[in-house]
C-alpha cells in the first residue's frame, strides 16, 4: 500500500492507476469496472479496524455492529455481523421481557457472546485485509 500521507495527496487520477496496478492480475471484469471510474468520484478513504478489548461490566447500555467492532471491509462481513448483534441480542431481551432472566444478565450474555463471534469476524476480515489489500496487520 501507499503511505497514507502519499494516499491522501494523490489526486484522483493517480489513484485509480494506482489501483488499476494494484488489480492488473484480478479478474478482467473487475478491472474493466475501475477502468469505467469517474475520476470526479475518487478520493482515498481511511479504512480502519478496531482492536479487540477484555470484557467490560455489563449495564443497561450495551454495544453493537461499528459501535464495538468496526471491521475492514475486505471479508464483506462487517453488516452481517452487525445483524447478528441485533439478532442476539433482540433475543436475550426478549427473554428478559418474558421474565426468563434479568435485563442485566441479558445483555451479559449478549456481550459475551458478541465479543466470541464478533472479534472472530473482525480478526478474519483484517488478516484478509492484510493479505489482499496491503493493510496494516492488527495487533495481537
């Protein structure tokens, strides 16, 4: 990848025949659609993941998608991910409402679980990241 200070005063020109070198060996059809860029269109963007952290106190406020676990897109999971929170946690307040368990302990659950199948997802899409776009690998 460019430094990012290069990245960012590159012009829309150099940047999509940067990125047409970058794509030289890909699919002929993927190339073909940079080939068709506006270049009034382009412009660098930051792409940046978050690093997984420990467990916190759970409380009636709660996390999810962007919020704790922003992710590169190169793995093309970062919305699902964000759903899935939803989901599961949709479903533990549920059962607090329901009466099955308290709210507190629902969304304990949720966190704990979110942080397992969240920063999988995260760790994935950032090693893929890594390997196929230049990113900067995430810290351990």
């Amino acid at each position: 990848m460019l430094p990012d200070a290069d990245l960012f005063s590159a012009g829309p020109d150099k940047l999509k025949t940067y990125v047409l070198q970058r794509l030289a060996t890909w699919h002929p059809a993927l190339v073909e659609i940079v080939r068709l860029w506006d270049t009034a269109t382009v412009q660098a963007l930051a792409v940046r993941s978050c690093v997984p952290i420990a467990a916190w106190e759970p409380s009636t406020v709660t996390v999810m998608g962007d919020a704790i676990h922003a992710m590169s897109p190169a793995l093309g999971i970062g919305a699902n991910t964000a759903l899935r929170d939803a989901h599961v946690l949709g479903d533990h307040l549920l059962a607090a409402a329901d009466g099955d368990t308290t709210l507190l302990d629902a969304i304990a659950v949720y966190e704990q679980s979110m942080r397992q199948y969240a920063y999988q997802a995260l760790r994935k899409s950032a090693f893929i990241g890594q390997k196929v776009v230049g990113h900067s690998p995430l810290p351990e």
